[in-house]
C-alpha cells in the first residue's frame, strides 16, 4: 500500500522541525559572542578557541556569597606553525558593566596558566569575557576556564572534546 503525497510531505515536514529544534538545542551551550547575551559557564574545565576576528567570548556564573577560584589557561596558535608570543584576556565584570577581575595570560609555545580567587559577601552575576590580542595579523587560540568554590552554573560544561586551533605552516 503506498503512502499518499500528503502524509509522507506532513512527515517530512514533522522530520525537518524535530532537526531544526535539536540543532538549535545543541548550539544553545556554545560560546557567545555577544556580551548583551553571554553563554552560561559550566562546571568544570569549560574549554574554547578565539581569535582576534571577532568580539571574544562572554559568559556568565553566580558566584557568592563565599570564597571563589579560577584557573584560566591559554595556548597561543602560532604564526606559520612556529611559536609567537600572544596575550589572552580573561576579564570579570559584575551585571552594571563594572570591572572586577582583569587578567591577562601570555604564551609562547605551551599552554600557559594563571589563577585568581575572590571572596564576595552577597550571591551575584558575574560575566566573563575572553578576548585575543589586537593586531593586523590573526592572533589568539585555546583556552581554559575553572570557576570552583562558592559558584553556581546555569549550563552544562563547554567545549568538551575541544582541541587547540594551530596556524598552518607556511613551508609544508
């Protein structure tokens, strides 16, 4: 018995909405780049790749009341496949656009680690913004983000499975 033209439409249509959801679904734990709409921070090492083509990464977390830790991380791409020394910012702001925490990671060749902790008296919003260095030519790469201690996440950990993005060698 053949299925008429209208039911196997009407599924493909069920079909193609059940996909565009679950795409949608899936990108909703990415990196933004949009500061207005951050990405919520996960547990855990939440992991990314930026580069200076763009506006960075934002993100958010509760954080307080009690004693807060971050562990960042970066490893620059390169130039050409060599090592070239390149700074990440990893910068905290509360939600009124106040900035709390400025730290900058430099790295030639190896990922490159930097830690700070705070303490807050009250439960608040946090956002963090992952920027590369500025220049003509494309800098940036891979990083690392830990928030531990008196924290609270709306999201699940991202860029599981993320790798470091390297530069192409110029002679292959």
């Amino acid at each position: 018995m053949a299925i008429p033209e209208v039911v196997r439409r009407k599924r493909a249509k069920v079909a193609l909405a059940i996909f565009t959801t679950l795409c949608l679904l899936s990108g909703a734990s990415a990196q933004s780049t949009d500061p207005d709409h951050p990405a919520p921070l996960g547990p855990g090492i939440n992991r990314g790749n930026v580069d200076n083509s763009g506006r960075g990464h934002t993100f958010f977390f509760f954080a307080g009341p009690g004693h807060i830790d971050v562990d960042m991380a970066f490893e620059e791409m390169g130039l050409f496949g060599s090592p070239l020394r390149q700074t990440m910012n990893f910068d905290f702001y509360t939600d009124d656009d106040k900035l709390t925490s400025h730290n900058t990671i430099v790295s030639q060749g190896d990922l490159a680690r930097n830690h700070t902790d705070g303490d807050f008296t009250s439960r608040q919003r946090l956002r963090l913004v992952v920027t590369a260095q500025q220049g003509t030519i494309r800098f940036g790469g891979y990083y690392e983000i830990e928030v531990k201690g008196a924290v609270a996440f709306e999201g699940p950990t991202l860029g599981v499975g993320v790798r470091p993005i390297m530069s192409e060698k110029l002679v292959k």
